[in-house]
C-alpha cells in the first residue's frame, strides 16, 4: 500500500474507535436517572454532535471544504437549535414530564402541574 492509502487507513480507524466509545457512553447514559429531562436531552444530543461531526468531516469528507459548506452546516446548526429549544417552552402551560420510571423502556407520565396557576389554593 502507499503511504497515502496508509494515512487515510489510520484516520478511518481511529474514528471508527471514537465512535465505538461514543456509542458506548451513549448507552450509559440512557442508564442514568437525570433530574432532569432536559440535562439527560442535553447529553445525547451532545454525544450525537460529536459522532455526526466525525462522520461528516471524515466519512464525507467535509473537513477541507470551502466556506460555502461551513455556511450551509453553520445554518443548519442554527434551525436544529431553534427547533431543539421549543420543547423548553412546554412546561410553562402547566404540564410536565415525569422522570420516574423504572426502566428506559417504561413511559413518561404527563401529569397536570398546579403549582404555576394562580387560582384558588387549597389549604
């Protein structure tokens, strides 16, 4: 093989391992119990952007495009931010994802929160 073929050979590997261990801190992190719906969206969609990175810079060899690309990618970016932050506005009519369950493979329960309205209280 040319040293070319080799070099390339050695990136493809190393990010095949990366992505072993990403996918590996993936399912360890669907075992943890976050407080939060949120941090536990956070910490995917994190780990997500890393492995998807990796494969469009290497795989698809989009790491020595011009700026053209970066633009494109960096407006895609931005949509897929925006669309990610409307569910964060859910929990101000009043409903809320419960986190306890017993399993990852269980359902969320949608309860009705009383504690934002105003109204009556009860004592």
């Amino acid at each position: 093989m040319s040293e070319d073929i080799k070099h390339h050979v050695k990136i493809y590997r190393n990010v095949f391992i990366i992505l072993l261990i990403c996918t590996g801190l993936t399912v360890y992190a669907s075992t943890i119990d976050f407080n939060a719906v949120t941090l536990g969206l956070f910490i995917g969609l994190l780990i997500a952007c890393i492995k998807g990175y990796l494969v469009a810079a290497n795989f698809m060899h989009l790491n020595n495009e011009k700026s053209f690309i970066y633009g494109t990618l960096l407006l895609a970016v931005v949509f897929f931010i925006v669309l990610m932050s409307i569910p964060l506005s859910w929990n101000m009519n009043g409903f809320d994802v419960k986190t306890d369950r017993n399993n990852a493979f269980d359902e969320y329960k949608v309860v009705k929160d009383n504690s934002h309205e105003h109204g009556e209280e009860d004592h």
